[in-house]
C-alpha cells in the first residue's frame, strides 16, 4: 500500500468521526522518515482518541500497517504512524500551540479531501 493510498484512507476515516481542519502536508523533501503528514482536530479529548482509532482501524483493514500509536492516555495529541504517513489529531489548544503547519511551512499543502 502506498503512500497516497493510506492517505486517502486516514482522511476518509478523520472525515467520518467529523474531524476538522484536515491538513495534508506532503514532505517528502524535508525529511526521509516519512511521505506525508495528516493534522486534524477533535473538539474533545474523546473525540481525539476516536478519531485516532479509526484511523489505525480503517488502515489496518485496508491492509495497511500500522508502526505505532502515541498519545493515547491524555488524547490530547494522538500520534498514528504508518510508516509513510503519519497522522497527528489534536485539540484545537494544542494544535494552535504548537502549531505542526508553521513549523512544516516548507512542505507542500495536498488536497485533504477524500
């Protein structure tokens, strides 16, 4: 499965929770661990932690796999890694704190929609 493949897979799973403010960054030619990053919000921290889960879940029933998941106690910033993409859900205070678009300024905004 390629990278645009999950891609297309973790947006349409971030969009069936109502995720919001789907960023999909393509940065490639910044890092090599790594094709595409995902950023999405959740207006909770239940919210955050389901929308995480059924990301790894729709990867992994895709036949997709999935390296880890961090962030999974506090669900405040759930990190889902698989492998070429990597998916960041966050509460809406922790995204703008840290702000991952800024800092990945350099990295070419893709189409999030499914």
């Amino acid at each position: 499965m390629n990278a645009a493949e999950i891609t297309h897979i973790a947006v349409a799973a971030l969009e069936e929770i109502k995720g919001k403010d789907i960023t999909v960054l393509e940065v490639a030619h910044l890092t090599p661990l790594f094709e595409t990053m995902i950023i999405a919000s959740g207006d909770s921290g239940r919210q955050v932690k389901a929308l995480a889960n059924n990301v790894r879940e729709k990867i992994k029933e895709a036949g997709g796999t999935i390296l880890g998941m961090e962030g999974e106690n506090a669900a405040e910033w759930v990190l889902v890694d698989a492998g070429d993409v990597i998916v960041h859900v966050m509460h809406p205070a922790v995204r703008e704190h840290y702000n991952l678009e800024e800092l990945w300024g350099a990295a070419a905004r893709a189409r999030a929609a499914a």
